[in-house]
C-alpha cells in the first residue's frame, strides 16, 4: 500500500495554499463578469474593477468627473460587492483615474 492515510502538517498547509492561491488568481475574472451587477447600470460604462486589498475595493474611473458619482453610491457598491464576495469583507473604497 502506497498511499498514506494521514498527511503531515507541512502538507495539509501546502494543499491549503495552494488551493487559496487558485482561487485569487481566479478571483478577479469572476469579479469582472459580476461587476456591472455590483455597480449597476448608470455606473457599469464609466468605471471598472482593478483589485480589492486589505478589505478596499479600487475602483478605476474613466474620467475624474465620474469620481464624486462612484463615491456617492459608495454604501450600496460596497453592500452588492459584499453579497456577491461575502468572503472579501470589503469595508472601503477608493476610487482613481488613469486616464485625463
């Protein structure tokens, strides 16, 4: 018989992260197909997602004009994120522009 019936604690752990570390790398797709339901329709077409880190959800604007409107519907971007991504427990956001 080959195969152990027990893993060690080094191999439980690496098993564990390996499989954390998939699911971020897929992490940002899935968001991205779900994006326009978390900010809506009056919002999908001027921003997009960029990361969530340390519970912030970047979001980047197309146009600096479009900032205040993002941070206007804050709360309810922030509560969608979170019924969408209950594990990420964003609690924040921040909003930039790469273009202008």
């Amino acid at each position: 018989m080959s195969d152990k019936l027990y893993k060690n604690a080094k191999e439980v752990v690496s098993s564990v992260l390996e499989e954390v570390i998939g699911n971020i790398e897929k992490r940002p797709f899935r968001i991205g197909e779900r994006w326009n339901d978390v900010v809506g329709p009056n919002l999908k077409d001027f921003c997009e997602f960029e990361k969530v880190s340390k519970k912030t959800l970047y979001i980047n604007v197309f146009s600096r004009n479009y900032t205040t409107y993002v941070l206007m519907n804050k709360n309810s971007i922030i509560r969608k994120f979170n019924s969408f991504y209950p594990d990420l427990k964003v609690s924040s956001i921040k909003v930039f522009c790469n273009q202008d």
